[in-house]
C-alpha cells in the first residue's frame, strides 16, 4: 500500500518530508513524497522557507495519484493558501490526516495564516498540537477537558471527520474526538529528543489507517511509534529517530551474534582462565549502540579445570555489569563491553605492564546514602574509578569489603578486544 506524503523539507533531516518518509518506510508501507516547500532550518531555528508554486505542487500529486494505490495522504506544512487550495483539490476522496502545522517547535512561522491550514479541515483527521489547537477552536487549552472540548469544537465547527489534540505541549495525554465520541491515549513522558514528533505522529496515523486499523487503535498505535523514535533519538540528529524499531532490532541481532562469537572464543582459554573465574561467577556483557545489553544467562563458571556458560546469550542477563557498562557509557560511549575476573594482585600488575588503563574504587569510601541504596553502588563505583584517571580506564578494581568479592572488570570497545585483552592477562 502506498501512503502519499504532502510536506515540507527540513534541511536539519529532523522533522518534515524526510521524517514522514522514514516512518511510513518503517513502517512497511510505500512512502510517495510531494514537496510543497524548502525549508532553511537546523534543530534550533528556522532562518527561512521558499514555497513552491502550486502548479508544481499538483504536478507532483497528479503524477502518482493514478499510477499507486494510495492508502491515505498525510498532509503536513502548506506554507501558502494557494498550496493548501492545490492540495484540496488533487487530494478529493482520498483518506486524509491533516498536521496542521503552523509553527516549528522553535517558534518560528511555517504557514502565512491560520486560514489556510483551516482550508482542508474539512472531511480529515486532524491532528493538531495544543497551541495549533487552540488557534483552531478560539478556545484555552490548560487540561484533559480542555483538550476535549477544543477537539469537539474543530469537529464540529470546522467539519473535521476527526480531531486528535496531541498531548506533548501539557500532559503527554493525547485525545480524539470522533464520531461524537471522545478518548483519552494516557503517556507519559519519554526522554530523548522531539523536533519531529508532530510529523512521526501524523504519517504514522496515515500508515495505520492505510492498513486499515480503526481510528482509536490508530492513535494508540501512533503514540508508542512516538514513544520509540523519541525514546531511541540519538545527539546526532537531535532529533527523533523514525528508524529507530528497525535498527533497534537489528543491533540487537547484530550483539548477539557477536557475543556469542567472543564467548565461543574465551571458551578456548578455559584452562588458563578458570583460577580467574571468582566464586560468582565471571559475566561477559555486550552494549548495542541504544545501550541495551546482553549478558550470558547464568554466567560462566569454572567447571572441572576448565570454564563453561551456564545459559545462552541473552538480553539483560547481568544487572552488576549492565549497570556498570551503561555508567561506563556515559563518560565513553564507544566501550561496549565488560567482563568480570576473579582480582589478583598479579592480573593488575600485569595489565599496568602490558600498557592498560587501570583504575581502582575502594568500597571504603563510599557514602553511607549509597551504601544503604545498595543498587548504587556499582555507579558510585565506575564514577570514582573514571574521575581517579582522568581517561577512559580499560580495567577497574576494587578490593572488596565485608562479604564483597574483591573483583576486577575488564572494558572494550567490542567484545573481541575484550577477549584478547583477558587472553593478554591469562597468558603465562
Ligand atoms: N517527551 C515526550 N514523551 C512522550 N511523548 C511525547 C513527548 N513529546 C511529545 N510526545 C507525544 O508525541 C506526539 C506528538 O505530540 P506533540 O504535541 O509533540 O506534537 P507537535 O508539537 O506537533 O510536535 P512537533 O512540533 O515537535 O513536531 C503525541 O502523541 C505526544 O503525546
Ligand atoms: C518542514 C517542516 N515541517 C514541519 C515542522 C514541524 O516540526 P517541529 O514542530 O518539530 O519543528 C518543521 N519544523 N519543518
């Protein structure tokens, strides 16, 4: 099914066509992208817009509407009158959501007037954000009800088949108003970045009624695709991330696959490894790139002289070295992985040799709060390992206390170097 996208083009690669494009992709369908206007702007200010002439406009729309099946248009920045008119027109009969976008999130004009958006209101689902919602209904907006009675409103008055007032301006609850019924989609807040959800949200909405769900599972269906491209945004873009199902899913494949690889490899160190293994066991865990980590499912263990996984490759098999990874992470991001050893003074001495950054927490110093949160302290324990070097650390140390194994944790950029780092440390 092909879903045809009427938007504008956001040089930042945030928001607009390019972000409507990916999420109808993502989503499975066939994106048929019509430009109505140029867009100069990055994720923190619009300088400017050119729009085209709605000639050009049609042109673009004519020239798929016969030859696709088009499921339903979503329609989001006009930025003329005479565009929106153009729009009306070559879009008669088809399925039509309706972003009615009038200002970028950073408050700067995408539309001449309100009145042209109001234009195709008439018959669409409409998808207004608080502020376009309230020039819309001439009404306040401070809560849920208000939320209501301004959609009630713009179906009513304006002739819209549907109204969805989106929630991201005040409580992160969407509603829709349709048929003469009203619901509520609760969410909460979800960090990560947003320039585009307004776009991710409309051509979402316009992939789902193309599939052919019901308007209410339409918007529930929408808002966790949301949730997602916000949720997995990356600094990058500073933007959301409509991609972010396919390339979660494939990072997970893709660590898997390459633990299972590096666990298959420190295996063959079985012997040299097992006086290492501490009485815990020894844990190897795997970063993706969305910071989600696999671990092996009961870790490894010493088994006879030698060593063996207990349980597969699995998503969040470690909380210790999860948590230890993702503090990791956030003062060096590309470490990707971690794996525990038994501490000796001679495996610390040996990493100095063999030029390895190491550093130490003593549980000693640990502040009381922390201590009593109990779940803090592997965090406490990277922060002040991290901070003591001054640079990325490729081993850390602690020297145990009451009833704590004193433990070594050996980082890396992938999981390899991690295996050749333990191969270096177990060699004789
Ligand atoms: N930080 C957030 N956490 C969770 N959901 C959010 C967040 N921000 C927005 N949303 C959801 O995203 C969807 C889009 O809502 P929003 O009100 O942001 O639209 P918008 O203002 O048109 O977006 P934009 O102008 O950024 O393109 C809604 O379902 C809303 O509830
Ligand atoms: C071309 C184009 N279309 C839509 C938006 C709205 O998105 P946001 O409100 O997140 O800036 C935008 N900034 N640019």
């Amino acid at each position: 099914m092909a879903v045809l996208i009427v938007a504008g083009l956001d040089t930042g690669g945030g928001a607009g066509l390019k972000a409507d494009i990916e999420t109808v992709s993502a989503l499975g369908e066939h994106p048929l992208p019509v430009l109505t206007s140029v867009t100069y702007q990055n994720p923190s200010e619009v300088r400017g817009y050119h729009t085209l002439p709605p000639e050009v406009v049609r042109e673009q729309i004519r020239a798929v509407r016969g030859s696709f099946k088009i499921g339903a248009v979503k329609i989001g920045m006009l930025g003329s009158r005479e565009i929106a008119e153009a729009v009306k027109q070559e879009t008669e009969g088809l399925t039509r959501v309706l972003d009615p976008v009038m200002e970028s999130s950073t408050g700067a004009k995408l539309v001449d007037s309100v009145e042209s958006v109001k234009v195709l209101i008439l018959g669409s689902i409409v998808t207004p954000n608080v502020p376009e919602a309230e020039a819309l209904s001439g009404l306040k907006i401070r809560s849920i009800e208000e939320m209501k009675e301004a959609a009630k409103v713009i179906a009513e008055e304006l002739g819209a088949e549907a109204v969805v007032i989106k929630g991201g301006h005040l409580s992160y609850t969407d509603v829709l108003y349709w048929k003469g019924k009203l619901y509520e989609f609760p969410g909460e807040r979800v960090e990560g970045f947003t320039h585009g959800t307004g776009c991710v949200f409309s051509s979402a909405l316009a992939v789902f009624l193309a599939k052919g769900f019901e308007l209410p599972e339409t918007v529930e269906r929408a808002k966790r695709f949301v949730e997602g491209s916000i949720r997995f945004s990356k600094a990058e873009a500073r933007a959301v991330n409509p991609l972010w199902e396919l390339e979660r899913d494939a990072h997970r494949w893709r660590a898997k696959g390459e633990l299972e690889e590096a666990v298959k490899e420190l295996m063959e160190l079985g012997e040299k490894l097992n006086p290492h293994v501490p009485e815990v066991g020894t844990n190897f865990a795997l970063a993706t790139p969305f910071s989600e980590v696999f671990a092996v499912k009961g870790r490894i263990v010493r088994y006879g002289g030698t060593i063996k996984p207990v349980g597969p490759v699995e998503f969040n098999a470690s909380d210790h070295l999860r948590r230890a990874l993702l503090k990791m992470r956030e003062f060096y991001p590309e470490v990707r992985a971690v794996l525990n050893l038994r501490y000796s003074e001679e495996l610390v001495e040996k990493a100095k040799k063999l030029g390895l950054v190491v550093s130490f927490y003593d549980r000693r110093e640990e502040p009381e709060d922390v201590k009593r949160a109990e779940k803090g302290t592997m965090e406490w324990g990277i922060e002040s390992a991290v901070k003591r070097v001054g640079k990325r650390p490729d081993l850390i140390y602690h020297l145990g206390d009451w009833g704590k194994e004193p433990m070594v944790l050996i980082f890396g950029r992938s999981a390899m170097e991690v295996v050749e780092r333990v191969r270096a440390l177990s060699s004789r």
